[in-house]
C-alpha cells in the first residue's frame, strides 16, 4: 500500500547511474533485478531514493505497456489506413524515428500511438490515408468561434453560446481481472460546478449506490463499488446533464494592473514537484521569452506564442512514466494537450505570472476526446483561459491562434482544475494517472488496476444550443 498523498517529489532524485544504463539499453528485466537488490540490501537508502526505486519497478511495467507492439503488429496496422504501404517505407520510417519504437529485451516494441504521430509529421502520409472527420470538426469549431466573437462583442458579456449536454460514461471491469467476490473500488470522472458550468444534474448510475464528489472538488468524481464475478465483465456507469458556456474577453493591455501578493498569487506562482519544476533550463528559457516585459498579460502572450510556434503537438506515453512533464515539453519541442499546458503554466509561474491547470474532455459532438488546458490571472480580468495545443493548431489563421490566448469554446467538459490531488474517497494504491483524470482510476485490496484490465467510454447523448444559461 502506498502513500495516498499522491506527493510524487521523490521524482526529484535520480535513478541510479546502473539502473539508469540498464533502462536505455532496454534491460529492462536486470534493471528490477538491481532495484530489488538494492531495496533489499543492509544500507539505509534515503526514504526519497527509496520511493523513486519503488516507483520505478511499477513505472517499467507502464512503459512496457505503452511499447507494447511488435514491428509486425505495427506494420499490420498502418497497412489498414495505408493499403498500398510498403516494408521498405515501413523500415524507413522506423529508422528515422518517425515510427517511436524502444528496443526492449533485445526486440524492436513500437509505441502503441504511433500512427497519429507519424500522420502529424509527414504529410505524404496524410494524403494516403482513409477519410476521416478531421475537416468537418475544423468546420464546426471555426464557424463557432466566429460566433462567439460576434456574440461577445455585440452584447459585451463574458459567456455567450451556452450549449447543454447530456453525456453517459462506462467503466467496464474485464473479467477476471481480480479474484471472484473481490470488491473492485471505481472512480468516474464528473462534471465541476464552475462559472464556465453553472448547471451540472446527475441523471442516473449504475449500480444505484455511489459517492459523489463536492461540486467544486479539484479532481471531481463519482464513486462506486461492485463485486467481481467469475468470467463476467464488470460494469459501472453514469449519466449526466449540465450546460457549459464559451468565455471571450478582450483585454486591453493598458490596464492591467500589479498584483496583490497574497496567498493566492504565492500558490499559483510556486513549484509544484514534479512537473511544475523551476529546472535551471526552464528559469533561462522563461528569462529568455520575457526579458524586458514588465506586463503579466504581455509576458504569458510571449510564452504562449512561442510554445504554439515551437512545441509541435504529439501524443506522448502515459504522464506517470514521465519524470518532469514541464522538462520533458522544454527538451523535446513536442508534447500533447497537457504536456503544452503544464509547460505554458510552468513558465508563466517561474515569470511571475499566476497559472492552474483545467482539463476533461474535448466535448464536439462529432469525436469526443480527452482533453487539457490551461488558465492565467491578470487583474482585472481574473483568470483566462490558455489552449497552447489549439492554438497551434491554429498558428497560421491569426484570429484563431489568438482566440486561444484568454478565450474558450464551449465544446468543453471540465472536471479537473488541479494537478495531482486526493480522490473522493481517496485511493490507496499509486493511480494510472498520476497526473490528472479523464478516463477513471479502479482498484482493489490487492492494488491498483491499470488500463489494460478495464475500458471506458464516453458518449454525447444530446448536445443542443440554448437561448440562456440554466
């Protein structure tokens, strides 16, 4: 069992130089052989070395998950969305990384995500693909975002083009993946009650009996328990309505205004270990981006437009088996939706400028997904909204690129707006997602159960405009 705190700053110390050697030559087996040597011996580790040694035997098995496929596995897959594909291109692609594959044991393992990655990369790849609904959702958010603008500006409120949504989300258990009679403890995302969500209604779970999280718990959820049954899938669901609005402000630089340092202002501008790192490179990149510029609201548009011109977007393995996420995003000029966030508030904070993480879903009604941002707080406007990822997206229509910097549409679910906090109960063991949560988290008495012995769906059941906020 293990501290339920979730303080990972044992991240801070690192691995030592044998286990880290064995790691990057993908020996992976007497990597742990050595970790257990070592937690096993006479000497007394410091209780820092000794939680990141433990952690890693658990954060090998999750990387092994996310590299799981084999270099035919992986050809089998492209060839599906490229028919006419050939072993040559497959090995070339491969070569020049374009393919992410870690070498384990001796084979060749292919990262799970790879085909989104190499379709963003190359754009010959994109053209032989299988059609899909790319071109319609960019339709529907541009023709959106355009009216928000209009809306905003004609009437002068805040929150404009509130939509209501009604969404069901199922965990489902597979079976045997604990021992018969075993009680299986789950936790479902729900939807925060915020300025952005005013209206939130639970319609109906399955099993009847749950816990439901305060409405305004950093990490919201609803809770159940159910008990396993021999051969049989496992299921858990919830039901919801609630109506969420679209924000547009236009802020005039000139009247931002210093900060009261308070409490407030100290907590969003500090480390959070240990992904909100203030690393020597992270301090000489946000001193590099904000030299010069006193104003809170300028120096956040100068992270934000390098982070959007710079860090191309790419899905990453899972955040728990990344050691600083802020780090990872600055080194490698790449990242998804929330390795770009984390690294726009890390910036922000190391600037002076106060910043949270939010996060849920992505809610258009076409494709649903996962989905993270950001916000910052400038007097006197209060807290903004950031989408480094969307803003990228972006880059070259300048209207939306800046849409994204202290805006926000309404195909939105937010049920985070805390990075690394207690559940409702609190789990016991180490979580899948160490970081944030959109998809769940579930374990039993004998620990926690990762994703590959559990599925989960979302769906949009109804999604209607409304003439005003419920």
């Amino acid at each position: 069992m293990h501290d339920n705190s979730l303080d990972a700053g044992f991240l801070v110390a690192g691995l030592p130089d044998l286990v880290r050697r064995l790691e990057e030559k993908g020996l992976f087996k007497e990597a742990v052989n050595v970790i257990n040597r070592l937690l096993a011996g006479e000497r007394v580790l410091p209780k820092v070395l000794r939680s990141r040694l433990e952690w890693e035997l658990e954060r090998i098995k999750r990387i092994e998950w996310d590299y799981f496929l084999s270099k035919e596995d992986a050809f089998k897959l492209l060839k599906e969305q490229i028919p006419d594909l050939t072993i040559s291109e497959f090995e070339e692609w491969l070569g020049e990384g374009l393919i992410e594959n870690l070498e384990i044991e001796g084979e060749i393992r292919v990262f799970r995500n790879f085909l989104p990655n190499l379709v963003r990369e190359r754009s010959e790849v994109r053209s032989r693909l299988k059609a899909g609904d790319d071109s319609r959702i960019a339709r529907m958010l541009c023709e959106h975002l355009d009216t928000v603008v209009h809306m905003a500006t004609v009437s002068g409120a805040r929150l404009v083009e509130p939509v209501r949504n009604r969404v069901s989300m199922v965990l489902r258990v597979k079976p045997d993946a604990v021992p018969e009679g075993e009680t299986v403890r789950v936790w479902i995302p729900f939807p925060q009650r915020n300025e952005l969500q005013p209206f939130v209604r639970l319609v109906s779970t399955m099993p009847e009996n749950y816990l439901l999280a305060p409405e305004n718990s950093p990490q919201r959820t609803i809770y159940f328990e159910g008990n396993s049954v021999k051969g049989r899938e496992l299921e858990f669901s919830v039901e919801y309505e609630y109506t969420v609005n679209a924000s547009y402000v236009e802020v005039n630089p000139e009247k931002i205004s210093p900060y009261v340092e308070d409490g407030s202002y100290r907590r969003f501008t500090s480390e959070f270990l240990p992904h909100v790192a203030f690393t020597p490179y992270l301090r000489r990149l946000a001193d590099e981006l904000v030299s010069g510029e006193s104003n809170p609201y300028l120096k956040a548009w100068r992270i934000y437009d390098w982070i959007t011109g710079n860090v191309s977007y790419a899905l990453v393995p899972e955040y728990s088996t990344i050691e600083c996420i802020s780090d990872y995003a600055a080194r490698n000029l790449r990242g998804d939706c929330g390795v770009q966030a984390l690294l726009f508030i890390t910036l922000c904070r190391i600037s002076g400028v106060p910043a949270r993480w939010q996060s849920g879903w992505y809610l258009n009604p076409i494709r649903p997904s996962p989905h993270d941002w950001a916000q910052f707080y400038v007097e006197p406007y209060g807290w903004l909204y950031a989408d480094p990822s969307f803003g990228g997206r972006f880059r070259k229509v300048e209207k939306y690129h800046r849409f994204y910097f202290g805006n926000i549409d309404h195909y939105r679910l937010v049920t985070n707006t805390d990075l690394s906090v207690n559940l409702t109960p609190p789990k016991k063991y180490f979580r899948s997602d160490t970081v944030d949560n959109q998809r769940g988290e579930v374990e039993w008495k004998g620990g926690n159960l990762y994703y590959d012995k559990w599925t989960y769906e979302l769906k949009i059941l109804a999604h209607e405009k409304i003439s005003k906020t419920a």
